[in-house]
C-alpha cells in the first residue's frame, strides 16, 4: 500500500508525541513492504534528508505562529498529496479535519488520529475551543475511520456525536539504565530526584508538581523537563520557581540522555489530565519507574494498578510523593507491573499490526 502520514511536524522524532508514533508506525510498515511517505514541518529540520528509515519525507512550509502551524502545513501537505496516489491519508490530530473536505469529495480514503480533548487545554481561548469542537464533529465526517487512543476518548466520541472509532493506543520500549553517568550532565545522582516531563501548560500541573514539592522536607531534587513553544504567564510562573532543589533544564531531546534520567529517577508525577494514552505515561513505565499520576480516567486506563495516584491538589500529591520516600522498600513491585503492562499491552509491534489492519480494510486490500 501507499500510505501518507500527515499533520505532525516530522521525523526524525524530536517534538512529540505523535511525532514518535508517526516514526515508530513509519519505519514498521515500511519494512513490511509498504511505501509510507511522512509531510514534514520545513522550519523544524535544517536538515532535509529525502529518507529515513525506510520512508520518504517530504518537506513543506508552515506559518510558525500558534494558531496556524500545523493548519497551514496540513493544507499544503493535502494539496501536495493529490495526485500521488496514496491508497490512504493517515491524519494525525482531529484540528486537521476542516483540511479533509476536499479529499474526502474526491473518494480519498482518510483516516484520522482525533487525540485527546484539545477543547479543555487552558491554553485556548473561547474562539479557539469553539474550532476544536467543531473539528471533533468535523472529523467524524470528513474520515472514514476514526482513531482513538484510549478507551476514554472511545466513549467520548461514542457518547457526544454517536460514532464507533478504532482503540489503538501508543507504544513503548521496554529500556534500562545503560550510562547512568549521563546524569552528572544535570548534577542528579540515581534515585534522588522526581521527575515530571512534559509541556508547562495548567492541564499538565508541573507548578502543582511544585507546590506540592515545596511541601515536602527532603534531601531530594524536582526535576522538570519541558517547557512551551510559546511563552505564556504560566511558564513564566514556572522559571520564577526554578532554583535549589527544583530543576528546569528546558527540553531534552538527547534519547540517550532521557532514558538514563527515566530509568534512575526515585518517581515520576504525571500531571496531564486531557487527552488519552499519554506517551509520556508508557515511557516512564517502560522505564521501570515509580509513578504517582493524577487521578483521571486516562491515567487509570493506562497505569491500573502500576503505580499510585493523587487527587488535584498540591497537598494530596505532596501526601502521594511523602509515602512513596517513606515506603521506598515497597516501589519495586509497582515498577515490576509496570513494565509487565508495557510489554503486554503497548508494544510498537502490536499497535503496527492495528493499524495495518485498518488501512488493508480502509483501502479495500
């Protein structure tokens, strides 16, 4: 088959989350004999390589201000795919769905990855919500196959516009510690740090994390890893914390660097509250890493009984992070099933085979 992966900003993955499901689904299904062809962001790569593992890229321009980037890039890459016979149009983000009219009156066969509820993201003013509400309803028209991430945004679109979409979660590798001398780079020892990583916006809860921090007496560090494309009055809130035993070193996208502080933290705090299978979630338990998540149906669905979870509010995560300090002894049973979970239910190959399944449906082969 040909198949096009559009709307996210590229590969090599070094921005996301669907990002690195667009290289991960990429590369398998170009070794199982399909040509995958990935739209790429062109301000996002000085490097323009035609291929990578297997895929072809294509680079066009995107308008690099918040509300258009990924809009404008999307438009482009639809209008470039006419013509090139793809027997599908895999679409990442339901925000790309007003770019599918046109595909869709011309018989192309599209399916959408909708993501989580962007409508709840604090970041969004009342006009912005408004557009990703309608590209939710939107996309329920313009595809033929929906994708949902979780079973939690399987029920949301199911109860809101009465439509069955296809469960395919995120992957993870299963890693281990291989350098832990990688984490001098940020002056962290093995087990002394918490961890969060992940975008400073107020559905994710990294000042939360904070707060409920400054709460604790300990020896330990807090590690904030992330930040926003676009600085806002909540990530400046942020740097004003940083200092002494919190820690915001910015984004990281050495991968070899990253595992080595997933894999030695003390316990990750998993904040985000909208959306479905967070890719951060699958990572830090294929890491083998304590989690304390916020107590949302998306985390329950992922984690289960894998880890510990907190109620809103500073003083219960700061209640969360003091029993996990005091009951150190007990953590390695909930890292066990962690990683069991992984490997049962989030491996790369599996989710590749869901998909290739929908697309042979999809296309008719």
């Amino acid at each position: 088959m040909k198949i096009a992966l559009i709307g996210t900003r590229g590969v090599p993955a070094n921005y996301g989350g669907f990002e690195t499901c667009v290289e991960e689904l990429g590369k398998r299904l170009a070794s199982r004999g399909h040509e995958v062809t990935v739209y790429c962001r062109e301000s996002y790569y000085k490097e323009k390589r035609p291929e990578y593992l297997g895929m072809k890229l294509v680079y066009l321009p995107n308008l690099k201000f918040k509300s258009l980037d990924t809009l404008s890039h999307t438009f482009l890459s639809i209008l470039h795919s006419f013509g090139r016979s793809y027997d599908v149009l895999m679409v990442f983000n339901a925000a790309n769905s007003p770019m599918l009219f046109l595909p869709r009156l011309l018989g192309k066969k599209i399916a959408i990855n909708t993501d989580g509820l962007e409508w709840k993201r604090g970041k969004w003013g009342k006009t912005a919500k408004r557009y990703y509400k309608l590209s939710e309803w939107l996309s329920t028209k313009f595809a033929q196959r929906l994708v949902s991430d979780s079973t939690g945004i399987q029920d949301y679109y199911r109860q809101t516009y009465g439509v069955e979409s296809t469960f395919i979660a995120y992957g993870a590798y299963v890693t281990k510690s291989k350098r832990p001398e990688l984490l001098e780079k940020l002056g962290l020892k093995k087990g002394e740090y918490f961890l969060q990583i992940t975008r400073f916006e107020p559905e994710n809860n990294p000042l939360l994390t904070i707060e409920a921090f400054k709460k604790l007496k300990t020896d330990k560090k807090l590690v904030l890893i992330g930040g926003v494309p676009y600085q806002s009055e909540y990530s400046k809130a942020m740097e004003k914390e940083a200092g002494g035993n919190i820690i915001l070193p910015g984004f990281i996208y050495d991968k070899e660097l990253l595992n080595e502080i997933w894999c030695n933290c003390f316990a990750y705090v998993h904040g985000n509250e909208v959306g479905g299978t967070n890719p951060a979630l699958l990572q830090t338990m294929a890491s083998g890493a304590f989690t304390i998540a916020v107590d949302v149906s998306f985390s329950r669905d992922v984690l289960n009984d894998s880890g510990i979870f907190y109620k809103k509010s500073a003083a219960d995560l700061s209640e969360k992070m003091r029993w996990a300090i005091d009951n150190a002894g007990r953590l390695d049973s909930y890292k066990e099933k962690a990683i069991g979970r992984i490997s049962e239910h989030y491996s790369w190959e599996s989710v590749t085979d869901k998909y290739e399944k929908m697309f042979r449906e999809l296309a008719g082969k």
